[in-house]
C-alpha cells in the first residue's frame, strides 16, 4: 500500500536578542524552493529533505512536497518569510490531503517576531488541519528548545545525534521508519517530554569528546536496541539565547503506546543532565589570552605541522551573533601575528568598497562592527585588496556536504600579514571551501580564525595542530547573564543560585 505523505523543511535557529530580523530573502540567500522544485535544489546535499526523499523511494510514499527553507541564524523570522513558508505547508494540509501522515524537518529553536514559539504554532495549525489521528513525525536540531505545545503536537519527535551536525540524513531516516510502521498500523506513538529549571547543559550537545551528552546518546541507543516498545530518544542541548520560558534541555521520548514508560524514561535522563549540568569540555580564553596562547604554540620548535584554528566562539553567526565583531581581530593585528587568514568579517560597506577598489589596489575601510558596536567596534585598517569572488561555492565538508554557501560578494584584505574574508551575507564558518574558493589555503596558514562554535571541528580538525576556543565577548558569549530574558521562568541554571 503506498501512503501519502505531507513533507517540509523549515528550519531556523533564531537569537531572541539579535536586531535583525530574519526575512524572506535571508532564507533566498541560503535555501529556499517550493513543491516538485524541492528535489532540484537539494540535489547532492546530505541534509533531512534527501533523507526524506530516500525514504518516500523506498516506501513507496506518495509525497506531497511543501517548502524547503533554511536560514543562517539571526533574529527572529520575520513576517515575511513565516507566511511564505508557513502558508506552503499549512494549504497543502488543507488543500491536498487527505494525508496518511506528515514529516516535517524543523529546527526546534525558531522563533517569529510574534510568538517564541513558532515551530509550536505551525504544529498546533497542522494538527488542527490533519485531525488527531493522522500521525505527525518531527526531526529536530540537536539544539532545540522543545515546548509542550510542540511536544503535544506531534506523535514522532527524532533529533540529530551528532554536533557538529553530520547526520541529518540519518535522523531523517529514523523518523521515517518510525512513520511507515504506524501508519502501516504496527505501532502507535506516544510521546513524553521531561525538562529541568536549566538553560545550558549537556555539554551544550557536544559529541567530539566524552561528555553527558554522549553518555546519554550510547544509553538511548542502547534502549533501543534492546527494548521494542522504546522507539525513539531524542536528546536536545537545547538554544541559551532563547527569550523563551521553556528553553534549555529537555529530552523526548517515543514508546509504542507506553506513555508511563516514556515519561519515566524520559524524566531518568534529565535527571542525569541535572546532575551533569556544570560540565563543560571547552577551555574559554579571552581575546588576550588567545593572543598569548597563540605566541607560545607557534615558539614550539617542536610542535606538529598544521595551523593553530581559533574558534571566535561568541561571534559565531551559527548561534544568531553579527558576525561583524572586532575584538579578536583587532588583538591578532595589534599583537603582529601573521600568516594568518579570518573567516569572515560580514560588513556588506566594507566589502562594496574593496570591490570597487579592486584587485591588487591599496585600500582603507572602516571595517566591521556596524550592527552593534558593544560587540566589538569598527576598526579603521589599511591593507591590499587581494582577491575579489562572488562569495559563491559548494561545501564539500562532513556538515553541509553539497549545499551551495553564498557568502556574496567577497573581498580578501590583506593587513599586516592577516587575510581577511570580507563578505556580504552572514554564514557560519563551517568549511574549507570558504577560504580555498577566495586562492586561501587554510592548511598552510600558521594561524586561521573562523567565526563558529563547534561545527567547524568536522571539517578543520583534520588539519588543525591545535584548537583554541576564544570567547572575545560578542553576542553569542558564554556569559549568559548580559541577556535581557523577560518570558524565561526562574529560577534557573546557571543565571540564579540553584539548590
């Protein structure tokens, strides 16, 4: 029997206290496609809509395509691009169905200029549509922040299991199977979510090293494995910058018709993560004393080859920051570290102006600092322009393997021994290709600087001598307690004193 099934990618990680709001044309500039296009613009990328795709093949679904949208993080989704997207998926639930069942890719973290809940209200509509016994699957973020509204809507909830995220694929295909099998009538999913009074935890979902979060994904999977009734344990770090009331970890937990057991299961785990919740892997050295950790690493004669990458972890735009903050650069230029490469500084004017300066031409620009200069400030610099790209080219890493990045248009500014990666459009720096398409290799620079948290280990690792972790006080900085939450509840882990 060949099922119809209602599908969709809308995914957003949105920063409640970014000033810019995330619109239609931010998701244009990284992916956007609607109905039978989908297929065309994911075409060789590994993300949740080809795993999708391989299972309708397999199943014989007959899918009906809705929107395939993502966006580089920012502030809330703008009116805009929520109706677009939104409204794709909703008028196909009402105008095409009936359905036999749904999956939709989410993020788990999206919030709309209107509510901070937006994947809670699309899934509440969505029901509303399909009726109560049509089941809905949700594959999530790691880092979802899942609400009971989202929890309550939806019969089959399957997050990523890796961070950096390399498995969207997988977990795609997690959901489907899931999905086939109650709508083939052998199971019927029941759903439980357990949370604590904590924003942070988990290792904020790291899978790089040992942790709480890795200890929790082996026990999941072992579960599974060997209890039939336990279908699915999903695992979310939850998003910190969230000005949400139900933020922070949380973890679902699907059985075949046990909702005791799902509950007990599920309140098990965040126990453990209420437990755990003061680890953290990363070492945090300030812009200074990255700075000198930099001068000490490159003094060892005797130090393996390889560059010393800097994550400018608080300046991460995978996390909602500007990506436009100073601070390190500003330190790397005044200390004279060179053969060094920065990916990227977003300033849009600064790009434009090297631009038209031209290869080859000396330059000065105001760079950086922009959108909120508390961040990290402008700085004036002179240097060469050293090469001019359309900021245009295809991931080849582990994390967004086949997806096309446009950075816009881009410019190389040399100064002082530092290329620096001028771009228009803000994206996470997550791959090589974002320094070999502008003529830089980053393996053969001393020191490479990129604007990411953790999901630019998959691709850099291999290469990387040494990894530092530098939170310069941007946006994104560890130091949650600058962050003016209004709907968070409290008291909570780590801003108030907890028993």
């Amino acid at each position: 029997m060949s099922f119809r099934v209602l599908t969709a990618l809308f995914g957003h990680e949105s920063n409640a206290f970014s000033a810019m709001p995330t619109t239609h044309a931010n998701f244009k500039d990284y992916l956007f496609a609607l109905g039978d296009d989908i297929p065309a613009a994911i075409r060789g990328a590994r993300i949740e809509p080809a795993g999708v795709e391989e299972a309708a093949a397999k199943f014989d679904w007959n899918l009906v395509r809705t929107v395939a949208a993502w966006a580089t993080p920012s502030g809330p989704v703008a009116d805009d691009a929520w109706q677009v997207a939104s409204q794709a998926i909703l008028n196909a639930a009402r105008d095409q169905g009936p359905f036999d069942g749904a999956l939709i890719c989410l993020h788990g973290a999206m919030a709309t200029v209107h509510d901070p809940d937006g994947e809670g209200v699309l899934l509440e509509a969505l029901r509303k549509i399909l009726g109560p016994d049509v089941p809905i699957a949700i594959t999530l973020d790691l880092h979802a922040n899942v609400t009971t509204r989202m929890a309550d809507n939806a019969d089959i909830v399957c997050a990523y299991r890796t961070y950096p995220h390399i498995d969207q694929v997988a977990t795609a295909w997690r959901a489907a199977n899931i999905l086939q099998r109650t709508m083939a009538g052998e199971i019927k999913p029941t759903a439980a979510i357990a949370r604590r009074a904590m924003l942070t935890g988990l290792d904020d979902g790291r899978t790089t090293t040992d942790n709480p979060m890795t200890t929790l994904l082996a026990r999941a999977e072992k579960i599974e494995q060997d209890d039939a009734a336990v279908l699915e344990i999903s695992v979310h770090a939850g998003f910190s910058p969230a000005n949400l009331d139900e933020a922070g970890p949380s973890v679902v937990v699907t059985t075949d018709n046990n909702a005791e057991q799902a509950q007990s299961l599920a309140e098990s785990f965040m126990d453990y993560a209420w437990d755990t919740r003061e680890f953290d892997s990363n070492r945090y050295l300030t812009a200074e004393q990255t700075i000198e950790a930099v001068r000490q690493l490159r003094a060892d004669s005797a130090a393996p080859a390889g560059p010393i990458v800097i994550a400018d972890y608080s300046d991460n735009p995978g996390s909602g920051a500007y990506g436009d903050s100073t601070f390190l650069l500003s330190a790397l230029i005044a200390a004279g570290i060179d053969k060094a490469c920065v990916g990227t500084i977003y300033d849009p004017q600064a790009a434009s102006e090297l631009i038209a300066a031209g290869e080859g031409a000396q330059a000065t620009v105001s760079l950086g600092g922009k959108i909120d200069p508390t961040f990290g400030p402008p700085i004036t610099l002179t240097g060469t322009v050293v090469r001019i790209t359309d900021g245009t080219y295809v991931a080849q890493g582990p994390r967004w393997k086949g997806v096309t990045h446009r950075l816009g248009p881009t410019a190389v500014f040399a100064v002082d021994g530092v290329e620096i990666i001028v771009v228009s459009n803000r994206v996470q720096l997550t791959e090589l290709e974002a320094f070999t398409h502008a003529g830089i290799d980053p393996a053969q620079r001393a020191v490479v600087v990129v604007k990411s948290m953790q999901h630019f280990r998959a691709a850099f690792a291999p290469i990387a001598r040494e990894t530092l972790i530098c939170d310069a006080g941007a946006l994104s900085s560890k130091d949650l307690s600058r962050l003016p939450y209004t709907r968070l509840r409290r008291p909570i882990f780590p801003l108030d004193e907890m028993a």
